[in-house]
C-alpha cells in the first residue's frame, strides 16, 4: 500500500537528533513517507549549537515546489524558520492553500539555549503564519518570545495559548515540558476552550528533538486521516523515555516501532507510461521474458 506522504521544511541538525532528521525518523516510524525542504543548516548537538547557516528564501520555495510538483502531500509541519522573509515565503504557500493540515512548530530558541531566530522573525510568525495554521505547538521560552511575556505556570500557559489563538490558529499546544511540577502538563486551546493533557513526568535532561518529535507526530497523525484533537491529545500522551542517545541516556521519544522502510508514494498523475531509465528496464526486462517463453 502506498504511504501517506508528509513534508517537513525545517532546518537540519548535524547530531540528528532534532531538525528534519527527527521529522523524517518520526514519519517513517509512523508509516507516512516523508519529504523535506531544508530552511538551515546546522552545526550542533546535543549539547550546543555551533554555527547556523541560513538558506536563502527562494532556495527553500524551490523545494517546496519541487515536492509539492510531485507528490501528494497530505500535511506539513514546519520547524526552524530562522528569517521573516522563509516565514513570508511559507505564508504565502499557505495561504494559497498549498500546505495542507500545517503544523506550525515555532522553533526560536534551541534546546540549549542558543537563539535560533532573527530579530524581525517572532513579528512574521505572528502575523502571517500562524493564521494559516491548524495547529502551532510552542513550548513555554516559544511562547514567552513571541508574546513578550513569562510563561512559567499553568495559568500563564493558559493565558499564552489564548492569546496566541487570536492571531487565527485553529489549535494551540503551549507545550509544559520545562515546568517543575510532578506532571508534565501541555495545556491545548481551541474554540475557545482550554484543556490541559497530563502525565507522569520522565526525570531526564535529554529532551534533544522531543519538540521536534512532537510536532511531526502530530503532522503524521495528520497525513494519515486523524481529526486534530485526536492526533494532538494522542502525542502528548504517547511521550516516553525513549529515543536519541545522549551521553549514553536516551532522549524522549514516541513509544513506537523502529521505522521500516517505505515504497515511495506514485507520482502525481499515475498511470502515464514510464520514462527514461525506468522505461528501459521495463522493456528489457519484457523482452528477456519473451525469449524463455
């Protein structure tokens, strides 16, 4: 059968742990076929970022209109939009209606602290992304950037989320991970109604790509037919001590299979005879065929 397909545009992290690396690992693993447009190249970590190089706007419409040219891609999620002028450019994908079930993971400031983002970026995402969004999934620093405000309680958490819903986001996950409590709580909003997911909390530092991990859960989820909720109360729950190996721990991860390999979705316009190489091999393979008959 042939696989969902899901797009990740985001940046690659050198110890693929988080970036795309975790995104297509995550698809794969959830059997939805992943394709990738690459925002930024990383050197990092689990530990720290080393250096960001940023890929220009046009480099990055280029892939996306090279996958969404092919292939039927049924969500995508995005990670680290390092300039306002990558968020305008996937903006305005969305908002022709090209980037179906969009998953907005605003990625600002990295697992280790290093700023991700250009000062103008958080403004983009406000303003010309998240209105195009089925889901965004903040993490409490996210939050507390792009509002300009702490977030560190629940009632915060709670008051970020409902603000973040009035730029026009259909579902906001304010994600809990860097609270203290007992729990680990991700407080989600949507039609005006707050609901908080709970559960026990993994004492562990190795929480590298968890974020990124989440976002493209829910992202296949959706690429595979899920209603919103369900795909995003099922993630939060699913959250184990379980994934990339970090100074010989392991980092957070879904509780599922290890990805097994994927035939690659058909071509939009199936059914147009083959070309090229593949034309070839076909009919010397049909010839081979007719001569041992």
């Amino acid at each position: 059968m042939t696989p969902p397909v899901a797009l990740t545009i985001a940046g690659s992290d050198s110890a693929a742990g988080a970036g795309i690396q975790a995104d297509l690992k995550t698809f794969a693993a959830l059997d939805v076929f992943g394709a990738s447009a690459i925002t930024a190249l990383t050197a990092q970590n689990t530990v720290s970022v080393n250096g960001l190089h940023r890929v220009p706007p046009d480099f990055v419409d280029a892939q996306i209109e090279a996958v969404l040219g092919d292939l039927r891609v049924r969500a995508v999620k995005t990670g680290l939009l390092p300039t306002a002028s990558i968020i305008r450019t996937v903006a305005a994908r969305a908002g022709r209606g090209e980037l179906p079930n969009l998953v907005v993971d605003p990625v600002t400031v990295a697992a280790s602290g290093t700023r991700l983002l250009d000062a103008d970026a958080e403004r983009a995402y406000l303003e010309q992304l998240f209105k195009h969004a089925l889901v965004i999934t903040p993490n409490l620093r996210e939050a507390a950037a792009l509002l300009d405000r702490p977030v560190t309680t629940i009632n915060e958490m709670v008051g970020a989320a409902r603000a973040l819903a009035e730029t026009g986001a259909s579902i906001v996950v304010v994600k809990g991970g860097h609270l203290t409590d007992d729990d680990a709580v991700d407080v989600v909003y949507t039609d005006g109604t707050a609901r908080e997911l709970r559960a026990p909390r993994v004492r562990t530092d190795n929480v590298h790509g968890t974020g990124c991990t989440f976002a493209s859960a829910i992202a296949a989820g959706l690429a595979r037919g899920e209603e919103p909720l369900r795909a995003s109360h099922r993630v939060g729950q699913g959250l184990r001590h379980r994934g990339t190996p970090r100074r010989g721990g392991l980092a957070s991860g879904l509780r599922i299979r290890s990805p097994r390999p994927l035939r690659p979705p058909q071509r939009r316009g199936t059914g147009r005879a083959p070309t090229g190489a593949r034309a070839r091999h076909r009919a010397e393979r049909a010839s081979r065929a007719d001569r041992s008959t």
